[in-house]
C-alpha cells in the first residue's frame, strides 16, 4: 500500500457475456447515447441534451428496463443513466433503438464519481435509486452506497425542490437509508412524513430485483425525500 487508502465501492464488477443483439446496440448506439467518464470535465448537461428539459439520474439501472419505460413515460424530462455494468448498458442502449428514445444518455462508470466529478451543483431534478445492492452482511455494510457522505453529495447535487427517490425489498436498507436521511433535516425533507415509507408511486415501473423480491415474499419500501432551499445563515427552525 502506498498510504492512500482504498476506495470502498458499493459494486463488484460481474462479467457476463455479452448478447450479439447488444454488442450491435453497443457499437451503434454508443457514439450517440454513451458518455464516457472524465473527472476533469464537468458536464454541460444543456449541451448533452441539446435542451434544457429537467434532468433526472437513475444510478444503477441494472437492465434498464425501468428507466426505458420512465423515459418514454416522461419525454418532457431529460435521463442520465448511470451503470457499471456493460451487459445492462448494451440491453438498455437496444431498447433506446427500439423505442427510438431521445431523451436518455449514459455513463458506464463508479456512480459516486460521476456525481462528484461531472453533476454541476444543484444541476439534476431528480435522483432514483431503485434497489440498490443490499450488503446484507454487517461487515460489508460500508460498501452500501447510501453513507452520510452520499446524503451530502446527493443533496449538493440536487437543486431546491428536487427529489431524490429510493426503492428496496431489503427491510433493514430501507431502515438504513430513512435513518440517514432523516439524520439531515437541513438537506432534505421526508415526503411521506417523518419515520415513514412512501406509497409506491405509479410512476416507478416494476424491475426486475422487485419482481424477484416479490416472487421472495420481500415487502418492497419506496422512499421519497425532497430537496430542502438551503436556510440563510442563522435562520432558526
Ligand atoms: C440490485 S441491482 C438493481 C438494478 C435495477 N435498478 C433493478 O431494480 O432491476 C443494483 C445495480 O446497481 C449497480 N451499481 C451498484 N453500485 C453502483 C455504482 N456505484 N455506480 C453505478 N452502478 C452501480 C450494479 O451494477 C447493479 O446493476
């Protein structure tokens, strides 16, 4: 070790072959959909999108199933898709093909990173987080990526009235990411009221670890939290 301490991150790359169907989808649809990872180049997410329609960020969309379907639901919304692993980029950038999807781009990079390096502050209208890796053992729990300081990069990136949205069929998650939320009253605002779960809204599309949950008997918890305006200095309450 050279000193530096190493990064803990909340995935592990699989493999995983990819399909013939998506590595054609890679090589077509990548050049146009794809953005690849650059710490040192914030990105300019009008000129990204080529408008300036609110933009929302999925981290980890897994086959991408949902964010199609979120997408193709919301035209008036811009989406940044966020997912480590290719064989899901290949699959999501084929059904952007197939629903001939404008609105959506993607990175297939560490998420954290990507909300550190390249998210302007207060530049995204929305922030999904649907059924993140669980970690259910206890000494892995450092790897699970929502941590007071993922609570404070997520609301730096968020502008004021934004919301971030979190979904898991792992009960004690959904209790570890309520208690981190709510342990910030000044960044953001629990939706659903204090201590409680939110009613899953219709817009979230089933995924396809919620089928699986589901078919497991695993109750499924949606949290909704909104970004608070941020208090002028020395303001009581
Ligand atoms: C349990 S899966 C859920 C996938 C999808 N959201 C669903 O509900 O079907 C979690 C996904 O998050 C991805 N992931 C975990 N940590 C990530 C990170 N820091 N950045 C990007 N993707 C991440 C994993 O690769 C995996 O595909």
């Amino acid at each position: 070790m050279n000193g530096r301490a190493r990064k803990v991150r909340s995935f592990v790359l699989r493999g995983g072959r990819l399909t013939a169907g998506q590595q054609r989808a890679l090589e077509r649809g990548w050049p146009r959909f794809g953005v690849e990872f650059d710490a040192r180049r914030p990105l300019d997410l009008h000129a990204l999108f080529g408008d300036d329609q609110p933009v929302w960020m999925e981290i980890g969309f897994g086959n991408g199933e949902s964010l199609a379907t979120m997408a193709a639901a919301h035209p008036e919304r811009n989406w940044l898709g966020v997912e480590v692993h290719l064989p899901g980029v290949g699959r999501l950038l084929r059904r952007i093909e197939e629903l001939g999807l404008e609105n959506v781009r993607l990175l297939r990079h560490d998420a954290v990173e990507v909300l550190e390096a390249m998210i302007p502050p207060g530049a995204l209208a929305g922030l999904l987080l649907l059924f993140p890796d669980p970690w259910p053992k206890k000494r892995h729990h450092k790897r699970r990526i929502v941590q007071p300081g993922f609570v404070e990069l997520a609301a730096s990136r968020l502008r004021p009235g934004a919301l971030f949205h979190a979904a898991t069929d792992w009960e004690p998650y959904a209790e570890w990411i309520l208690e981190r939320f709510e342990a910030r009253p000044d960044l953001f605002e629990n939706l659903a009221g204090a201590g409680k779960y939110a009613e899953r809204p219709e817009t979230r599309p089933l995924t396809k670890f919620e089928a699986r949950g589901r078919r497991l008997g695993h109750p499924v918890h949606d949290l909704l939290f909104r970004r608070l305006p941020r208090r002028p200095e020395g303001a009581e309450g």
